[in-house]
C-alpha cells in the first residue's frame, strides 16, 4: 500500500524540479548569456529586459534534454520504490511540458513556441507544424512514461490510476497557490500555471487506460512508504516556490 502523504510530496518536489528547469535554467541562463540585465523569475513565466527566439525556445529544450537524461538514469540501475516513482514523475513532468508546449503554441498561437514563430511567414504552416509535431511527440512522450510506470502496475488494479491522477491534482494545486502570488495576478493562473500544468500533465490521466491490458510486471514495485524526509523536503520545497518564487524573483546584471 502506498502511503498518500509520501505520494503527494514525490510529486510535488517533481513538480517544482520541471517548473526550475524550464523557467531558470532554461529561459533565466538563455536570457543571462544573451546579455539581459534584468530577470525576473517567477513560477510561471520569466520576464527580461531582453527577447529572443532562443530565450523563447530555451524552457522547451531543457525540459526535453531533463527527460531524456531522466530516461537514461532510470534504465541505469534499480530503485527503491519512492525514488524511481520520483523519477518517472520528474521525466514525465518534463516531457509532457516540452511535448504540450508544441501543441499549445500551435494551437492557441500563444507562449513560448508562439514567440518562437512569431513572424515566420507563411504563420500557418508553423502553426501546423507545431500541432503535428506536439501530436506525435506528446504521444511517444506518453509511451516513454507508461513502460517507466509499468513496474508500479500490480495485482490491485486501482493502484497505478492513484499514482497517476493523485501528482495531477498535486500538481494543478501547487501551481495555481503558486501562480496566485504572482504581481500578475489572476491573468497569469488562468493563461499560464493552469493550462501549463493541468495541460500538459492531462497525459497522466490516460496512462491507466494505455497501460490496461498489459500484464503485471515481473518486477513488480512494493509500496511507496512513510517517509519523513521526502516530506520535510516537499514542505521547504513547496514553502519556497508558493511564497518566495510565487510573486518572483528579481535579478540585475
């Protein structure tokens, strides 16, 4: 039996690791070699006295390369169950935003990818192009994720639906305290940390569902047990982006 307490911190400091790649080290170092001198850096988006297309681009293209890397370390060696489950929500956390922000910014012509083609002529064509490749790359990204969750599907066939809906709802609360505390305000909840995180994690829901047929694994996963130190390190974490990353952080170069 998984304990939920311990769940729920996994997936919160799984949560904010994605979000800290793709808004510090992705855009933040982007826009600090481009030669910003000023970055503000929130939960939801990054702001800089500068703006580039590889700025744009940068959040996507470490999410990617985190879960790529993510990937490999799972296939490197054997994990207590807490730590591979923190893996396997790191990797997908990291691929779904990278994967969704294609389909997103084709779709709705808005965000990183949207500033990325902004002014590529025919627009269409691009916008189309992003669509297709957020399909087909979202969909690999889903399939990656489901054989990394396999070792969790057991005997009980509700345990790997809570393992997966339960970092949803982790997720979309955690984002939303967080982007409220935004100077923004609400605007910024409603455009960005919501549909970024509820968004792109939406593959989450659909994992049992592709993974229903297939057999337990021989390498079944025992329970995620109490731990008091994956939830002490959630609480500080979670503390730390709601109240100090939440209404940004102002950086002068």
């Amino acid at each position: 039996m998984d304990d939920e307490l311990t769940v729920i911190a996994i997936a919160s400091l799984a949560c904010i690791q994605q979000d800290l790649l793709h808004e510090g080290l992705g855009h933040g170092v982007a826009a600090w070699l481009s030669g910003a001198h000023e970055i503000t850096l929130s939960t939801v988006a990054l702001q800089s006295d500068i703006s580039t297309r590889w700025i744009s681009a940068s959040g996507t293209l470490v999410n990617l390369a985190a879960g790529a890397a993510l990937w490999a370390v799972l296939q490197a060696k054997p994990f207590s169950p807490a730590a591979r489950y923190f893996l396997v929500l790191a990797m997908a956390g990291n691929l779904f935003t990278a994967t969704g922000y294609f389909l997103f910014s084709g779709i709705a012509n808005f965000g990183d990818w949207g500033a990325v083609i902004d002014g590529l002529e025919p627009h269409w064509t691009w916008r189309l192009a992003l669509v297709v490749l957020g399909v087909v790359s979202y969909g690999g990204a889903m399939k990656v994720v489901a054989h990394a969750l396999r070792p969790f599907k057991t005997r009980e066939p509700a345990r790997l639906r809570r393992l997966c809906v339960t970092p949803y709802v982790a997720d979309g609360v955690l984002a939303a305290a967080a982007g409220a505390m935004n100077p923004l305000g609400l605007f910024y909840v409603i455009a960005s940390a919501l549909p970024s995180t509820l968004g792109a994690n939406a593959g989450l829901l659909a994992l049992p569902g592709l993974t229903r047929d297939w057999a337990v694994s021989d390498r079944e996963t025992a329970g995620i047990h109490r731990s008091a130190a994956w939830i002490a390190a959630a609480l500080l974490s979670v503390l730390l982006f709601v109240f100090v990353l939440g209404p940004g952080i102002t950086l002068r170069f």
